[in-house]
C-alpha cells in the first residue's frame, strides 16, 4: 500500500510541477486544443454542428496539468472551433450563425478553467504536503538513530571513566589517577550539554530559540576557543591572530562558544592529526570577523552552502561519525544574533570558515555612544596557546 502511495504521489507531483516552463505549459493547451480540433474533424460521432461538452476537454486538461493562463488559450480555440465547425462531410468550414451557443460556451470554459485550476492548485498543495510529511518522517528516523548514536559514546566513556575514577580512589597507590578520569568525564559531560544545546537549536525555529546578548571582549572568547580545542587534541597546533586591543561584540557568549565547537570541532575531524588550526578574531568596517581555516581535504563548490542545511553533510563527512547538524546550528545562532557564517574560501589545501557578528556600542560597554572597534591601531599577534 505504501508502495502504491509512493508512486502515486511521484505521479502526481511529475504531472502537476509547478515549475514547468511557460512555452511547455501553453505548449499543452496548444496540443490539447488542435487534438480535439481533429477528432472533431474526423470522427462523424463528434461532427453535430455548434458548441458541445467535447469541446471542454483541452480547457479541463489544460487548466488541470498547466494553469489557468494556458486554460485560457484553450478556451480561446475552442471557441473558435464551435464559432467555425469544420464537419466532416465534405470538409467545409461554416460558420455557426447561433451567437448565443458561442457565447455560452465561452463562459462554459472560463467556469471550467477555474475549476480546473482549482483542482491543479489543490493537487499540488496536497502533493507538496505529502512530500514534506514524508521528508519530515526520514528527518525523525534519521535524528533519532544519530541522536541515539551520538549519545551512546559519551555515555559509555563518561561511565567508563567514573568507573575507573571510583576504583582508582579506592587503592592508595593509584589515586593520583582520579584527576584525570575526572577531567576526560568531564569532557564527556561537556560534550553531551554541547549536544542537547544543538538538539535545542534543530528543534526550534530560527526567530524561536532563545538568545541572550551582552558586549564582551571577542579576542578572549577566541582564544578560550583555542584552549578548549588543545585540551581536545593536545598536539594539534593552534595559532590565534587578533589585533593587540580589545574587539568589543554584541552577542550572546555561550551561544558564540557553540559556534566556536562545532568549527573546531569541524577543523579537527576534517584535518590530518597535526596539521595547525588558525583563528583570526578582528573589526572590519562595522562588525567583527572571526575565521576558522583548517588544513583539510577542502569543501566542493556544490557543497559550499548545501553543507549549511539540516543533516546534510558534505562528500569529505563519508568517514565521520556525526548527524550533520553542528553547520546548521551554527549558522542558526549567527542568524540570531544579526550575523552571518559563510565558507569564506575552499580548496584542496584546506578551507576557512567565517563568521561575522555586530560590534557593540561603547554605550553597551564603556557608557559611550561609538562602535566598540580597536582602540589602536589594529596589529596582528600570534598566540600559540600551550
């Protein structure tokens, strides 16, 4: 049954694209009208002189597969064969001297156009909704098999560790152990709020979830990025380029600290072991600019804004675990926040991801009324955190 609604549906949805080009679309009334126009002609059976119901045949398919605009050029044709009905005896055109049929049958076609049109529009409507119901049931299927996923690994390891953590605390020889199976179930607790946070997000519309914004210092919330990311993949280099002074933003911290995980996150997975992550946290014109540039394989151009979609992941993500969603949040968050990420350039040397955020006012921070930019001269520095 469900195969039979399946190719019914593809069907209808094949019929009835709204998408047609024009020339198809009044292509069809065309063809519909002069079909008719020889059965007229060559069946006796159709051949009874002046306006019949025959003749709205190529208006109803017209309007049903193509729109009402070409279900008028229709009815104009049609008109035309009842006003000169070409009988089939003798094949002599005469002219059908009863005005009134003509006209009649004109507002006949006019009626079935609408309804034709209507029934288009209600099919197309019907068709779209299934279609998006049954994208919305492959979209739950696959959350809930990813979501399961991702959180059986940091479960298993964060109770692995406690585990190791509770034994080592009970032999005195081992406890200096504790600490670290601590920090690594901490880490994994961390990682499951990183993904209830991301859950929240693909759960909400954009204009719902919830944003909290305050000025902060951008220079220091990237490099805290960068701290996070070395506590991750302690041999990973990491270079911060920030100018000397402070970059003041409007947003919300712990919404930019999403953003900051899941590029990193992004960087380090889509990267060889070892190769550098580079940060850029600067103000340009009137807004601030962070960049992520790894080292990877690159992102295709027919990827470049697919990848920002929900669960969509690009050719490179073959190999990885993930739900494709981390972009997706990412870019929802900047949206919030009157931002903006974008893949800023791409190639087989790596790829650098870019955010831009509002600078604050010096009235949100300092009681002033100007844009939070520099302070100084904007210089590049290097902090390769340890």
């Amino acid at each position: 049954m469900k195969a039979t609604q399946d190719r019914l549906l593809d069907l209808s949805l094949r019929l009835l694209r709204p998408d047609w080009p024009w020339p198809v679309r009044y292509g069809l009334a065309v063809v519909f009208t002069l079909a008719v126009a020889g059965v007229k002609l060559a069946i006796p059976a159709f051949g009874s002189p002046g306006p019949d119901l025959f003749l709205t045949i190529p208006v109803a398919a017209s309007a049903v597969l193509a729109g009402f605009g070409p279900a008028l050029i229709a009815i104009i044709g049609t008109t035309l064969i009842a006003a000169y009905f070409t009988p089939p005896a003798g094949f002599a055109i005469s002219l059908n001297t009863n005005g009134l049929d003509v006209i009649g049958f004109f507002f006949e076609g006019v009626v079935v156009a609408i309804l034709g049109a209507a029934v288009r529009a209600a099919f197309t409507r019907t068709a779209e909704t299934l279609r998006h119901r049954e994208q919305l049931e492959q979209e739950r299927t696959a959350l809930i098999a990813t979501v399961n996923h991702e959180l059986r690994n940091p479960l298993a390891s964060l109770s692995g560790h406690l585990q190791l953590a509770s034994r080592y605390a009970a032999r005195e020889d081992m406890r200096e152990r504790v600490p670290a199976s601590i920090d690594e179930a901490r880490r994994q607790v961390s990682r499951l709020v990183r993904l209830a946070d991301d859950l929240q997000v693909i759960s909400s519309r954009v204009a719902d979830f919830r944003v909290e914004p305050e000025a902060f210092e951008l220079v220091a919330a990237t490099r805290a990025a960068a701290r996070r990311v070395q506590a991750l993949d302690p041999g990973r280099p990491i270079t911060v380029n920030a100018p000397a002074a402070s970059v003041m933003v409007r947003a919300d911290p712990a919404r930019l600290d999403q953003i900051f995980d899941n590029l990193l996150k992004n960087a380090i997975a889509y990267s060889s072991r070892g190769s550098a992550i580079e940060l850029w946290a600067v103000a340009e014109a009137d807004h601030a600019v962070i960049r992520v540039r790894d080292h990877g394989p690159g992102i295709g151009a027919a990827d470049r804004e697919r990848i920002f979609e929900r669960f969509a992941r690009g050719a490179a993500a073959a190999d990885q675990p993930g739900m494709g969603i981390g972009l997706y949040v990412s870019r929802a968050i900047a949206t919030r926040m009157d931002g903006r990420l974008f893949v800023e350039t791409s190639s087989p040397d790596g790829s650098t991801f870019t955010v831009e955020l509002p600078l604050a006012e010096w009235s949100d921070a300092d009681g002033d009324g100007d844009r939070a930019v520099r302070g100084g001269d904007s210089i590049r520095m290097e902090d390769r955190s340890e």
